[in-house]
C-alpha cells in the first residue's frame, strides 16, 4: 500500500505480470487479472499495467503510483462527466484539486534511517509489459476524464480509483459491467457505511471469448 514506494509495486508486478505469461503459455490461459492496485489512472504503474511500458519521466518511487496526490482530497476535488458509460448511471473523472507536495510528504523508512534511493532502477523503467491488457471500466479520454470511474475507494486517507480489471483485449471481449453508483452517494459519508460494506466499490464484468 506505501505510496512512496513505487519500486516495491514496480518489482512485484513485473514478477505477477511474468508469470501470467509463462502460465498463460502453459495452459493455453486467457488472463483476467482484477483488484485493488493502490494506483491512480493517471500514474505510472497504470500505464505499465495498460500501455505495455511505464512513462520514464516516473523515475521519483514516490509519484509512481499516483497516491499521493490524492491523499485526504474530498469528492469535490473531481469532476464528474454523467455521460460516462452512456450515461447509464457510472461517472468518470479526472481529479481537479491541488496536488500535494511528495517532498512535505512523511516518508517511514527514511525517518528510521534507512537509506533507500528516491530514483527507481533502470531495469524496472525499462520493463515493458508481456501481455496486451485492458481495463473493462476504462473509456476514451476526454480532456476531463481519465477515462476510468473517478471513485472506487473512499475511506478517510483517500480517495480515488485504485481498482481495476484487467483482460487480454486479444482474446477477451468485455460485455457487460456493472455501474458504479452516481457521485453523490459520496457527499454524504466515507466508506463504508449503512449502504457499502466496503471502502472499495464493486467491479463485476461480464466476458466473452474472442475465438
């Protein structure tokens, strides 16, 4: 979960992504990989996830999973596009507010004196992703959307979208998705409460195979 520590995420999806593609080419696989990735739509770690390499200006670990901007932001801080998904109920956004300083930022490990480099490794910028994936929530980009739902998680350190499904968009095709309630559902009260079990909203996508 640490936000600034972008090479751990770096280094534990490169191993996750390599050996979905070695199983993949076992087994003959279609790969549908979903969660909560603790990355924003608009960092570097998404673009790795989704665009097959990471921008190499990310070389900060604490910008790679986009977090920190979006820590104690409100609903306010987004805007909402109500056409998202035709219009069917789910919003997209794309985070309006200031973001804050990664340098004013507490960062733990450097506080108990260990000395880890802000920079990340060449070998995790210059990795490039084995598999052609897609988010099954994802849209076309507007010039106020990132093309994702603004919210998925809501709870008093953050809020944002940091779940995602992901699918082989050469062998997959997605459906149907279930929508994400409207935004006002979060002027009201954090997740979760009476209504959501959960600080993290549900993703439920419905595939058919390519072939």
């Amino acid at each position: 979960f640490n936000p600034n520590r972008g090479d751990v995420k770096l280094s534990q999806i490169r191993y996750l992504l390599l050996q979905l593609k070695h199983l993949a080419s076992l087994h003959q696989a279609k790969i549908v990989l979903t969660g909560d990735f603790n990355s924003t739509p608009d960092s570097a770690f998404y673009s790795l996830l989704f665009h097959e390499s990471m921008n190499s200006s990310h070389l900060d670990r604490r910008q790679v999973s986009g977090q920190n901007a979006y820590i104690r932001c409100k609903p306010d801080s987004f805007h909402y596009d109500s056409m998202g998904h035709a219009g069917s109920g789910a919003f997209l956004g794309k985070f309006t507010g200031k973001a804050l300083n990664c340098d004013a930022i507490s960062d733990t490990a450097s506080q108990r004196g260990y000395k880890i480099s802000r920079l990340l490794p060449e070998s995790l910028v210059s990795f490039r992703n084995p598999l052609q994936l897609s988010s099954a929530y994802s849209e076309p980009c507007a010039e106020t959307s990132t093309g994702e739902p603004a919210i998925t998680s809501y709870h008093s350190g953050f809020i944002g979208t940091v779940d995602y499904v992901a699918y082989e968009r050469d062998k997959l095709l997605a459906c149907k998705i279930l929508e994400l309630p409207k935004p006002n559902v979060f002027w009201q009260s954090k997740l979760p409460c009476k209504h959501w079990g959960s600080d993290h909203l549900s993703l439920c996508v419905e595939f058919r195979f390519c072939e």
